[in-house]
C-alpha cells in the first residue's frame, strides 16, 4: 500500500515510507534500554512503536501508548559538548499516534554529527507547547544506536559468538558420545580378549584329546587286531573240529548203514569190528578249540570237553 504524504519526495524517498507501513506484526516489546537502531551516513527513518504495561495482580500486557495529545515529540541525541534534536516527523498518513506510533526522519547532516557523538544513547521525549510557554520536557522511552557498520560486525560477532556457542556445545555432546562409544569398546576389546583366550585353551585342550585319542585309536587297532586273530584261531579250530565231527559222523552212519543191511552177515561183523578199532578214541582222538571229542567203543555216542553233546 502507498504511503501518502503532503509532500514531493523522490522515488527513494517514496520507498522509505512504503516501509514504514510494513510494519513488523511479529516485533518483540523492548523494555527501557533495550531498544536499538541503526544510523547511517545518509537520511534515516526510524520509527517507534511505544507501548505500556497494564494489568493488575501480575496479569500485564503491553498496550499502545495514545502519542495523539502527549504534545511534541522529539527523538533526541546527546553528546557532552553537543546535542541534537529531531522532530518527530508528521509528513505521513498511515503512522497512527493513537498506537503509539511515531517517525523521526533524520537527514544526512544530522547523522554525520549523531555518528561522530562520543554517547551512544538515544532518548524520545515529550512536552507540550502552546501560546502560554512550553512546558517540562520528559522522556517517553531511551535506548542505544550503532553506525551501519558497527551494527554489522556486532551482528557479525554476535552469530559468530552465538555459533561458536553452539559448536561448544555441539562438540561437548559429540565428545560425550566419543567417550561412551570409547567405554564400550574398551568392553568389547576386553570381551574379545577373555574370547580368544577362551578359544585358544580350547584349542589346546583339542589337540590334547586329539593327541590323547591318537594314542586310544592305536591301542584300539592292537586290542581289534589281538581279537581277529583271536577269532580266526577260534574259527579255525571250529572248522577243524567239525570236520572232524563230520567225518565222525560219516564213519558212524555207514557203520549204522551197514550194520541194518548186514545183521546176519559174519563178514559184516568183522568189518564192523574193524571199523571201531579204527575210529576208537584211544586210536584216533578229535581235538580242536572247542573241545575234545571222545568215541565210545559202542560208535553211537559221543562227548566235548566243553559239556556239548553230539548226537
């Protein structure tokens, strides 16, 4: 929205009071002293919105100041040997005193010897004039001013300040956490180490039970070696034994054989005789792993040293 004055001013000028209608709704109330502005070796605007406290019982709120009826206002500069006055400037519309609002328009000449003041303090004073005199002067509101340049580098110093803050802290909390990852890989370095001392008695005591089975494996191989040629001395025996027995047995049955087709036969007789003279155990003992058997002088029946009975 434009601004509209009562007076011709160059485009630069007009831009300047468009900015004054584009006032910050957001603004933060300064207290007393707080406040600061920026002066450059040009023209200046500077405006002020002044508020009070009200409210009772501790329950306050900032309100416009009605500027309206407080009389002359006056944005004032003081040095020790000088003091420099700007009046507050009404050339404007949509500055509205009755909310506290108020434009001081400081030209270039003026803020070249506000510049160069040894006191960086500001006052906005009031006092009412009429035809019957003027009356006490009295301050509204009093904060500091910084050049242009000196507001940059103390806004400069100010962030770098403010980000080496928040760097310390940043590297406070990332050395924090170096350490806790520190502790714990100190524990888990030490967890390891208890692991691998673990594992290598481990290891020693396999190539212990390695070493100590080596020794049961070969004791092993005689012990089965002993027993198979136990065994194959047992199963030979056994072989012997019943081929003996077998052949035992054949000489009984031809005997038997014989003996059933023959009963009458003298000759049958004698060859029977013969026969159980040849296979008399006294002539022709069997013996063998299993036992020893013994033919009776009958031919029919027989013993083992071993309590087996053939039939």
């Amino acid at each position: 929205m434009a601004v509209q004055t009562n007076e011709t001013f160059t485009s630069n000028q007009a831009e300047y009071f468009k900015r004054f209608t584009s006032l910050n709704p957001t603004a933060e109330a300064l207290p007393q002293g707080d406040g600061q502005i920026r002066i450059s070796p040009f023209d200046d605007y500077v405006i002020f919105t002044i508020f009070d406290e009200t409210g009772e019982n501790g329950d306050l709120a900032d309100s416009p100041i009605d500027l309206s009826n407080v009389g002359t206002l006056t944005l004032v500069f003081v040095g020790e040997n000088d003091e420099i006055r700007i009046p507050n400037w009404t050339q404007v519309e949509n500055v509205d005193l009755a909310q506290g609002q108020v434009l001081f328009r400081i030209d270039k000449e003026n803020s070249k010897k506000i510049l160069s003041l040894d006191n960086k303090n500001f006052y906005i004073s009031t006092r009412m004039e009429d035809e019957f005199g003027i009356s006490d002067e009295s301050v509204l509101y009093t904060g500091t001013f910084l050049g242009l340049t000196d507001a940059a580098q103390e806004s400069l110093t100010t962030k770098m300040n403010a980000q080496s803050l928040l760097y310390s802290e940043e590297l406070a909390k990332l050395q924090g956490e170096i350490d806790v990852l520190k502790t714990t890989v100190g524990q888990r370095n030490q967890t390891i180490s208890e692991m691998v001392a673990t594992l290598n008695a481990l290891e020693q005591s396999n190539i212990s039970l390695s070493d100590e089975n080596a020794v049961l494996y070969e004791q092993l191989d005689q012990s089965q070696s002993d027993l198979i040629v136990a065994e194959s001395a047992a199963a030979q025996a056994a072989s012997t034994f019943m081929k003996s027995a077998i052949s035992q047995q054949s000489g009984l049955n031809i005997i038997s054989n014989t003996a059933a087709a023959n009963t009458n036969n003298t000759s049958y007789w004698e060859n029977a005789s013969a026969l159980n003279e040849q296979f008399n155990t006294s002539n022709n003992p069997v013996t063998g792993g299993l036992g020893t058997f013994i033919v009776e002088s009958d031919g029919l029946q027989g013993t083992t040293g071993s309590g087996n009975q053939l039939l």
